[in-house]
C-alpha cells in the first residue's frame, strides 16, 4: 500500500511516483555507468544481516522512510535519497526484485527490541524499514535520512551504514551493508573489514550533492547492487 509523499515539491506524488519519475531523470545523471555492459562485473560484497531485522509485520510500508503515515512532521537527521540498480554480474537489470533496507535514526538507534537496551534517542517520525521493487532497468530508490553511528561493544563503535535485503525473483536473498565515505569509524569497524580492502568501494559509497540545476536540492548516494549467487547469473571461478 502506498501513501502521498509530503515533502516540498513532491505533494501528492505516490511512492511510485516518486521512484519513476521525480527522481529517475536525476539519477541516470548522476550515474554514469551504462546499463548495458557486457563485460563481467563484480558482486557486492555480502555482509551479517545482524540483530535489528524484521521486529514489524509488515515489515515496511513503502520507499519513503522520511514520514509515517497519518505523521505530518519528517524524521529528524539529513535526508538523502538513496538509489541504484541491481543486477547479475553481466550487468543486466534484475527486475521485480524486492529490496528492503533497514536502519538506525539520525541518533544511531533502532526502532526495535532487540536496540532496546540502548539510550539513544529513538525518533517516533522516523520509520526505519522500506521496500521498493526493482523496475525492468533493475531501479529501486529510497528518500531516507543518513543513520547516525553506535555502539556496539565497549570498545567498538559501527559506523553509519543501510542494511539491505535483495529478494530476487528467482535466487536466494542477498544482504549487505552500505557505508558512507569519508567516514573516521569505518577504519576500524569489524564488520566492514571482513571485506577485502580492495573491493571496499562496492559498499562505501559517497553521498553526492544534486545536480546543477536540480530542483528540490536533494543529497544523493548512488548503490548498485550486483548478485553473485545461484539463481541469477555469477562470475565461472
Ligand atoms: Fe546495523
């Protein structure tokens, strides 16, 4: 079920709407990758769904994590738009696959029992989980804010990162993480270094200003997403 996106310049835009035509024109120029290479690519590296999964049936409402519904006030923290392609490693476009993110609030909290214990501040406009559907270019899009980091142990602090599950239309879930450059606490985060160093810009990604021109002066981060697995096709090893 879908709700009207409230933000400045997108009044009564459905979330599909918001997906299709808002933003599309924006991102491809902002991409400059071609949608149809045909040379192998790399799979995204794929990372620990952890602790915060799921406490809510359903699990998201839409692609709009900015506002509740029947909320009229947005979440707190600076709001990005988050948008890429998912793929198999020829490149080609995964279409009708399900992809949900999950995340902490700007405070670096999740809204969910397992985070409980924890005293950063929860934020009752922030909705924490989406979903979208890839289109047939393999497109899905997110309006979110960029999470805040916490703690997870004494002595470990895990950056801020977007958990994602890709639910392909034929093949297994695929989940990762999406870090943001340029950020101190990814040096040392366990998580992200169970990664090789090399292949660390396939989830580090930077949040880019808009377009010259752009109206809305929305904050973007570009994320493609490249499944390796069964089911779709994978690199011969
Ligand atoms: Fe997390």
């Amino acid at each position: 079920m879908s709700k009207a996106i409230r933000a400045p310049g997108l009044a009564g835009l459905t979330r599909r709407r918001l997906v299709t035509s808002a933003g599309a024109g924006l991102l491809a120029a902002v991409s400059s990758k071609p949608l149809a290479a045909a040379a192998w690519i790399e799979e995204t590296p794929s990372q620990p769904i952890g602790p915060f999964y799921a406490p809510f049936k359903p699990l998201s409402i839409d692609n709009d994590l900015l506002f509740l519904p029947g909320r009229t006030e947005p979440a707190e923290g600076r709001v990005i738009e988050v948008a890429g392609r998912v793929m198999d490693q020829r490149s080609r476009p995964l279409a009708g696959a399900r992809v949900e993110i999950f995340q902490a609030n700007t405070f670096g909290r999740y809204n969910h029992p397992n985070h409980a214990n924890s005293n950063l501040k929860l934020d009752p406009n922030f909705q924490g989980f989406g979903h979208d559907l890839t289109d047939a270019e393999g497109r899905y899009r997110f309006r979110t804010i960029k999470p805040g980091p916490y703690p997870d142990s004494p002595d470990w602090i895990r950056p801020p990162h977007i958990h994602f599950i890709v639910f392909p239309a034929r093949g297994e879930n695929w989940a990762t993480q999406m870090y943001f450059v340029a950020e101190e606490l990814n040096r040392k985060d366990l998580l992200l270094n169970q990664i090789e160093p090399r292949l660390h810009h396939l989830v580090m990604r930077p949040i880019i200003g808009p377009p010259v021109g752009a109206p809305g002066g929305k904050e973007y981060v570009d994320f493609d997403i490249v499944l390796g697995q069964p089911g779709v096709e994978r690199l011969p090893t």
